[in-house]
C-alpha cells in the first residue's frame, strides 16, 4: 500500500494570490460599447445645444424688435417713436446703438417732454455695443432684406439661403402706422360736456410728432378729429380761444395699423 499522502496547508498570515486584471477581449467589448455610446451622446448634445440657441436667437430678435418700435405693454416709444421710422440703410441695426452722422440727436424742449430724436443706445448689449447684431451662432442679423422691419437669423447651417432653418421676427411686415381719434370735452362751469362747434367756433387741436428726428406739429381737421401718424407716444393741444380754454395729453398710437382713442378735456 501507499502511503496517504501529505496534505500541505498553507502558513498562516499567507494569502492565495488573485488575479484582478481584466482579459483583452473585456476590454475590447467596454471600449466598443462607450464608443457606441458616444457616437449616440454627439449628435443628441448638438441638438439640445441648437435648440437652446435657437431659443435664445429667438427671445433676442424679439427684444430688438420692441426696441425698434415700442413696448405698448410698458408704455415705450422705441426708436420709432423718437425718430418717427424705422432703422434705414445702409447700417440698420447699428443705429440702435450708434448715432450716425447727420442722425437729429436729442431735441431740446420737444412738447409736453415727449422724446423727439436720437435717445440712444437703445439696446444694452454688456461690454460689447454691437453684440446684438448677431444671432447665437454668431451670424450677423438680416434686417428688412425680405419684409419690411423684419429680423432674420441664418439659424443653426448660418446660411441664409437655406430658409427652411432660418428663423424670422416677427412673422408679418412691420406697419409702423396706427390711427388716433380724439374727442373733446369742455368745461361748461358745471361739468364737462362733449365738445360742439357752436360751444367754441375758434378750437384748434394740434398733434405733435417726430420727422426724422425734427418735431412737427399738424392742426387736426374737425370734428371728429382723427390722424394717421407712426407708432408711439405724442403730444396732443387742444386751445378754445372763446370761452378761453385749454387741454393737453401724452397719448401711444400703436403700430400695426391699429387705433387709439383720446378723450381730453379743455378748461
């Protein structure tokens, strides 16, 4: 017989050795699988990153835009209200922010404080004037090219093109002119009564606005006294000489060929 053989344990405080590298083929199999992943991550995060400029381009254009004609919301005039048109050639959109030569500057003592001139800038663009004057691709505006007033960005291929990705603001000409009707109402000792011919025959209403930068005023025929003017706020002066009377307002005539109403009161 044979001896049994010796089983051999192994000394104590000694640890079998373990191996905890990986194998080619692993590796090969995870660098596939990150690369599928990448390849899969590219495209999505160009995406969201055109969208969030598209977004951004878009909120931008708007700004300019009410800039360039007034806010009736808050009440502001814009740069058609002062100057009493839009942004010409050859510089557009410059001028939002740069006064050109021979551009009226601010008129002094204009009717009522109403702002008549160049009161820029108009955009507040940080460090740099005329960053506003290109999209979020950095992609330089196109101004009225196509529509009047309208603001084109070249879009994510910054290629103008190419319009199926370009993106406009607003979607509709821009009309810059809107329609003010004013009625008169008198102080009769009493009370105010609406005006008639035969209770002042010496009334004259006058209407104040911006011409390229220059105020001038226009009498309105009436009544009914009404006029076709640009958008923004103007002034208005009704005078009755006999019975000796007066009455004045700022009023916003919207743009858009929309109208406005007035009702002032003389006394």
């Amino acid at each position: 017989m044979r001896p049994p053989t010796a089983t051999r344990r192994p000394s104590p405080g000694l640890t079998p050795s373990v191996s905890l590298g990986f194998s080619l083929i692993e590796v090969i199999v995870v660098i596939a699988v990150l690369s599928i992943l990448a390849s899969m991550a590219v495209p999505l995060a160009a995406k969201v990153i055109d969208q969030s400029r598209t977004e951004a381009t878009r909120k931008q254009m708007e700004e300019i835009h009410k800039l360039i004609v007034g806010d009736p919301a808050l009440g502001t005039a814009g740069f058609v209200g002062d100057m009493g048109r839009l942004p010409q050639a050859p510089r557009f959109l410059d001028q939002l922010n740069t006064q050109l030569p021979g551009q009226p500057g601010q008129f002094v003592n204009p009717t009522l404080g109403v702002r008549i001139g160049w009161w820029g800038p108009y955009v507040n663009s940080g460090f740099s004037q005329g960053a506003y004057l290109n999209d979020a691709w950095g992609t330089p505006y196109d101004y009225g090219t196509l529509v009047p007033g309208q603001i084109r960005s070249a879009g994510p291929d910054r290629n103008m093109a190419t319009v199926a990705d370009n993106i406009v603001y607003p979607s509709y000409p821009v009309v810059i002119a809107g329609k003010l009707h004013v009625s008169l109402y008198l102080w009769n000792g009493t009370a105010y009564a609406q005006y008639q011919p035969a209770d002042c025959p010496s009334m004259t209403v006058s209407f104040y606005f911006s011409n390229n930068g220059t105020q001038n005023s226009v009498p309105l025929p009436g009544p009914p006294y009404s006029i076709v003017s640009h958008s923004g706020l103007h002034a208005v002066k009704a005078t009755c000489t006999t019975p000796a009377a007066t009455g004045e307002a700022v009023v916003l005539v919207p743009g858009n060929n929309q109208a406005a109403a007035l009702n002032l009161y003389l006394r």
